[in-house]
C-alpha cells in the first residue's frame, strides 16, 4: 500500500496548511499485477485535489504499459483526435506572439511539432514516455525525454510559446511545473495548456457516493492517470501569483468539432456553456478549456 504521510505543502497552489485526506484512493493499473492505491488530499485553500505521493517511475511505467494511449499503432488515431485542438491553438498563438521558438510539453508522438513547424515555429518537444518521444525523432522532430522538465536541460528564457495539450495534470508537482514554465518563457511569452476541467464533476461524484469501494472505483474510472484537478478560476490564481499576466480561460475547447461529438458530449458543452453565460462568467463548467497565459514583460 502506498505510503500515506501528509505533504508539507499543497502541490497546487502551495498553501501550507488546510490540507486533508481525500476520502478516496485511486487505484493506478499496473501491467501484469494490481493496481497501486494512491492517496489523495485535498486543499480547503484552492479547493483543488492532488494525489501524494505520487507513484515511482517504475510504477508510472508499469501503468504506461498497461493502456494503449502509448502504443505506436494508436499515433495516427491521437492526431485525428486532437487536429482540431492544435489548430484552435496555433491560431490563437498567431494573434499573441506570431512565431518564435515554441515548446511542446509531453510532445507525444510529435505531430503538433509537425503542425507548428509548418507554421513558421521553431517547435521542440519534450516528452516522458520513451516510446512516443523516438517515435516523434524518427519523423524528425527535435524531442528531449526526462520524467522532469527540470531535468531536460532547457535554459531560462529559451522560449516564446510554451503548449501543453492535455498534459497539465499527468505532473507530479504541478505548481513547481506551472514555475518551470515561468522560467523557462521569455518576457512577454505565452503559455497555453488545454485542460480538461472536471474538477466540479469530480467533487459531485464524491458528495453522492457513500460507499468507500465504490469510490474509489469511480474516482480511480473517472481520474484515469491524472494526479491532481483544480477549477479553472483557482488556477487562473496561482498562474498569476507565480508571475503570470493577461491569464484568460477559453471554454469549449473541443478536440472534435462539436457537431460532430457524441450526444452526451454535446450536452455537457451545452450545459456548460448556458451556466457560463447565466453566472456572468463566473462558473466555468466546459470539459474542455484552454488556458491562456503571458510571463510579465521586464520592466
């Protein structure tokens, strides 16, 4: 059983105290044995959930090989989920920064690399997962591997834009990643990272289940290999007290156009968006969002 000693900090916003247990685990699938029980807690602070501690690398890679996200075959069927995406965002990266030196974090097979090449990028990418990052090396790309940005050799200041596309909550330490970022833009650089915001759906689930099993069951189906989840106006917090500027959320940001999703889809980005505009913007409920930001220029 993982070990369950409380953090010193919450991984999200770090706020040192108001921490408690979570009142599930999230059972992590390993290849070729049980799933490993991770603990969660949850911050009165930002309101946001994080697993501690999260699992080891070998764990991670067990899992890894236990879904098909990262299997080669599935590299083709990725882009066509996510083309829609990546061009919403290269669009939006033109309006802010034009080109640049661009960094794609968890890169995976490398065909947004692909895509921001050809529009005028210099595109890097970095990613954890060794198949997908010699997969994207042998179509061309430049990719480093490491299981940290930090450990991926960047200089401060390297980069214009900065993408993260679903990849946000599969970090270990989350604000520690949102300060890499930081570091690592230059002044006036972008940010954008597409987030899948479930955090109120989560808290919902959680509320109405009474029993511990089925908890932890339909949190662990509901969370997949995520490791932490926070609502889109706390995070808007915590990027602008790391020294972000001009944060905006952009709701129904679908990886498929929403005509074409399945129904139930189509329902929650409906939903969402009627409770958007009845709160004046102030609940934020899209399942899909994309997160803008800019590091502060010098002043």
């Amino acid at each position: 059983m993982t070990d369950v000693s409380a953090p010193e900090r919450c991984l999200l916003c770090e706020a040192s105290s108001s921490l408690r247990p979570a009142r599930f685990r999230q059972l992590y699938s390993q290849a070729q044995g049980p799933p490993v029980e991770i603990t969660w807690w949850v911050c009165r602070a930002c309101a946001g959930w994080f697993a501690f501690p999260t699992p080891s690398v070998e764990q991670i890679e067990r899992h890894l090989a236990s879904i098909r996200y990262n299997a080669p075959s599935q590299a083709d069927t990725i882009f066509t989920d996510k083309q829609r995406v990546f061009e919403t965002i290269l669009d939006g990266l033109f309006r802010r920064k034009k080109t640049g030196r661009l960094l794609d974090f968890g890169c995976n097979y490398g065909h947004f690399l692909e895509f921001a090449t050809g529009r005028g990028w210099e595109a890097v990418g970095f990613e954890p997962a060794p198949g997908p990052a010699d997969y994207a090396r042998q179509r061309g790309a430049e990719v480093r591997c490491a299981w940290s940005l930090d450990q991926a050799g960047f200089d401060d200041g390297t980069f214009d834009a900065i993408v993260a596309v679903d990849t946000f909550y599969y970090v270990w330490h989350p604000s520690d990643t949102l300060r890499t970022f930081h570091r690592l833009l230059r002044p006036g650089g972008v940010l954008v990272m597409r987030i899948s915001n479930k955090n109120a759906f989560f808290r919902l689930v959680a509320r109405l289940t009474r029993s511990r099993d089925k908890l932890d069951k339909r949190m662990s189906r509901l969370l997949g290999d995520h490791f932490h989840s926070i609502g889109m106006r706390p995070l808007a917090g915590v990027l602008a007290a790391i020294g972000f500027e001009s944060v905006q959320v952009e709701p129904g940001a679908t990886t498929v156009p929403l005509g074409s999703a399945p129904r139930r889809t189509r329902w929650a980005y409906g939903l969402a968006d009627w409770t958007r505009r009845l709160t004046a913007g102030r609940l934020v409920l899209s399942p899909g969002v994309l997160v803008w930001a800019m590091r502060r220029s010098d002043r």
